[in-house]
C-alpha cells in the first residue's frame, strides 16, 4: 500500500498553517504511481487548508544531478543560495519525476543550497 509511505501534519500557530510531510520512496516502488498519489494529496491540502508554508522531508532515493537551480531574486533576502552543489552529474527516471512534482506544486529542493 503506497501511502504507507508518507505522513502529513498540519500545525497552526497564529492563524498561519505549516504542512510538514515525510515521504519515502523506496527503490522497489513505482515512482510513477507514487508520484500520482502524491500530486493528488498535496493538490487536497492545498485546496482545502489556507497553506502558506509546506515542507517536505524525504528521501526518494532519485538522482536529480544539478537540477533545482534557481534565479538568484527568487530567494533574495533569504540566506539560502539559489544556486545548488551537487557532485552528482546523474538525472535519472525517478530524478525527472521528482523535479517536475515539485515544479508543479512550487517546491524547492534544499539539498545542495548553503
């Protein structure tokens, strides 16, 4: 059963709700579906619930090589650079499927950012 393999919390504070989510993705899993599932979960939270603030912690166990980079006035005023580090080169099935969910629902990947 796939969605064994996330978990979701809403938590308020000052009448502003933060989602936080764990996911999984193990290496035998369909990314495809799990993707599919996924997209129609946070597209649920986010229709339902005034979201301002979502953060998702996960291991996907996908290569998304350099992908995830951003234009610099995106995150201006923040202390986390726009511009991601990877060593990895690799963007695999998994990696393209991962960059385009988050594409989709506006999110941004950490991993690599100072």
């Amino acid at each position: 059963n796939i969605e064994k393999n996330w978990i979701f919390v809403k938590i308020s504070f000052n009448n502003m709700s933060l989602f936080v989510g764990g996911l999984y993705l193990s290496p035998g899993t369909d990314g495809k579906e799990f993707f599919f599932k996924l997209d129609d979960i946070l597209w649920s939270i986010e229709c339902n619930n005034d979201v301002k603030y979502m953060l998702l912690l996960s291991d996907l166990n996908s290569r998304i090589g350099q992908s995830g980079q951003l234009d610099d006035d995106i995150l201006s005023g923040c202390s986390i650079s726009a511009q991601r580090l990877s060593m990895d080169e690799v963007i695999n099935g998994r990696g393209k499927l991962c960059v385009n969910f988050f594409d989709s629902h506006g999110l941004v990947v950490l991993n690599g950012r100072r």
